[in-house]
C-alpha cells in the first residue's frame, strides 16, 4: 500500500533542499580540491565506471540522498518491481522495464507468468529484422536496398534510440554495421521539421519505423502518416 504522505512533506525532503541551499555557496573548483570527496565520488560496476565527483555534492549529499531513498523505500520498490508487483499505483500495472533487459534465462513473474521468454521472442524477431536490412534480404518496395531509415516517435521513444545511436557512434563495430545506412530522427510534428528530414531522401531506399509504446501518440501517428503519403505518393 502507497504510503499518502507526499515525499517532498518528509523531514529528509527538507533537510536535504536546506543543504542544496547551503551547497550553492560553495564553489565547485573547492570541492574538486578535496582528494577524498572525489575519491569517494568514483564509482567502477561491470566494466561501468561512474565518477560524479564533478557535480555540486559532498559526502554528506551522499548522506542525506541515502536518508531521503530509505525514506521513500527505495529498496522495497525495486525488489516489488523484479518481482513483478503492481507498484504502479494509478494505473494499478506492473513495471516490468526490469524484463526488457534481464537475461535470457532470467525469472520475472507477472500475475504467476514468466514474461521473459515472451520479451525474448520479440526481441528475437528485432533482431532478426535488423540482420536482415543490414545485410539487404529486406528491400524496399521497388526491390532496393535500404539506405536511409527515419526513427518517428517522441519523448522517450525518440530520447532512447537516439542516445544508444550516439553511444554507438564511435563503437568500430557498430559503425561496420551501420555502413551505407544513415538514421535520422522525427520526434517534431513541425512541417518543417519533416521536410528537413526527408530532404535529399530517396522513398525507394527509405525505412520508416515508428517507435510507440501505444501507437496513440498524437504526435508520432501524424508524423508517421505524413511519412507514409511521402512514401505512397512517390511509389505508389
């Protein structure tokens, strides 16, 4: 049960927005003197190294950050959330987020089902889909290769393919993949906006895939529309 208190109501909400207002009258090329704080601030997981030392923050922000996620559960949220608890308490959903990344053989049940070999499947046929434009046995509809494909969607459907895209970019492995193939974006209903993207485009070599979690997205349907007449118009 969702506790009614509102987390910013909580003593550890306000002691930490009183330290933020005492922090900002310290200069951070202070901070970065201290070899222990940054130290501290250097954190290495999986290959992963994260170091926010840079950031405005002292040991004790670290303190009273830890203090403000006891306070709100943080721990007892993820682990309802791997378990596949229904913690979305507006919507009364799971948040299985967790099963688009675990492992082939990992167990996240929703309402006593296993969903990963479901997520699996599907991102089984992602990835076969993909091998097949990259190595050209998926054609456009007049029999050519496909060069260009234009990624529509918004907000996090435009935010996340577009940071794994940058993340990507100076990977050589990635860039073999992506030779001969450009990706662009649509995330913005200004006409504008579409006739930039299309510029230059050819409709026979050009992949459109629309990125929705719903596919109601006002926005991404009238892009994807829009891209699609382009497409007919030109091939018929």
């Amino acid at each position: 049960m969702a506790s009614s208190i509102l987390i910013c109501e909580t003593e550890a909400w306000k002691d930490l927005k009183a330290h933020v207002e005492d922090i900002k009258k310290t200069h951070l090329r202070e901070l970065m003197s201290d070899a222990k704080r940054c130290q501290s601030m250097i954190v290495e997981f999986d290959g992963l190294l994260l170091d926010y030392s840079r950031q405005c923050t002292t040991i004790d922000t670290l303190n009273k950050l830890n203090k403000l996620a006891e306070v709100a559960h943080l721990k007892e949220k993820i682990s309802q959330m791997f378990n596949g608890e229904r913690i979305n308490s507006t919507e009364n959903r799971h948040v299985l987020h967790v099963a688009l990344r675990a492992s082939r053989d990992s167990v996240i049940n929703s309402d006593g089902k296993n969903v990963v070999p479901d997520v699996w499947q599907v991102l089984d046929k992602i990835k076969n889909f993909s091998e097949r434009v990259r190595n050209g046995a998926w054609v456009g509809a007049t029999g050519k290769t496909l060069k260009n494909v234009i990624a529509i969607g918004i907000g996090g459907s435009f935010l996340g393919p577009l940071f794994v895209h940058t993340a990507l970019q100076t990977d050589p492995e990635a860039a073999e993949f992506a030779s001969g193939r450009k990706l662009h974006f649509l995330a913005n209903v200004d006409p504008i906006d579409v006739a930039r993207n299309i510029e230059g485009l050819d409709p026979e070599t050009t992949l459109a895939v629309v990125v929705s979690k719903t596919f109601t997205t006002a926005e991404t349907m009238l892009n994807a529309r829009t891209i699609r007449e382009w497409i007919a118009v030109a091939l018929g």
